[in-house]
C-alpha cells in the first residue's frame, strides 16, 4: 500500500490543491504498477470519496486533516452513503437513536 502524495515539505516548492489534487498520484501507481493505493488531496465529502473509490482511481480514501475537523468522519460517511455498519460494542451506547425520550 502506498500512501501517494507529492508530499509538500518542501517550503519554497508550489504545489496546486483543490479538491482530489494528489487522487491523480495514487491513480496512476494504483493503473500502471498494480500496487494498492491510498488517495489523499482534499477529500472531504462522503460522495467524494466514495466516487474516487467506484472509479478505481485508488483502493484507499486517507482522509487526513478532515479527520482533524470531525474525528467521525467514516461514521458520517456512512451513514450519509446509506451504509449499513456496525459499531463496536462500547460505541453503541453513544447512539442517538439508542436514547429514548
């Protein structure tokens, strides 16, 4: 697995960032040497993620400073994909819909 980004620890180097920025990196190892890959670059919705996934440009989403706003990103996803997951059984209790009113 390789993480694939341009890096930027480099101060004086300029390099361009929007959403998917580095995904181009990861989508080429991933095509032309067959290594998994682990896209990063701005990722920061869900449907975003899940499309650089559906369309083979990387087999990983690392999702980064988004994680660094909300530390339930993957648990947003997917419930905003409509996935069905499990949490650990010492999260369930934190559920919303575990609470009765």
């Amino acid at each position: 697995m390789i993480d694939a980004s341009s890096g930027g620890n480099v101060p004086d180097a300029f390099i361009p960032s929007g959403p998917n920025y580095q995904v181009p990196f990861a989508e080429k190892i991933r095509n032309e040497i067959g290594i998994y890959t682990g896209a990063v670059g701005v990722i920061v919705e869900a449907h975003q993620a899940e499309e650089i996934l559906e369309q083979g440009k990387a087999d990983l989403i690392f999702i980064a400073r988004e994680s660094l706003r909300d530390a339930y990103f993957p648990t947003h996803a997917a419930q905003i994909l409509d996935d069905e997951t499990e949490w650990p059984n010492q999260y369930v209790r934190a559920k919303r819909e575990t609470f009765k009113k």
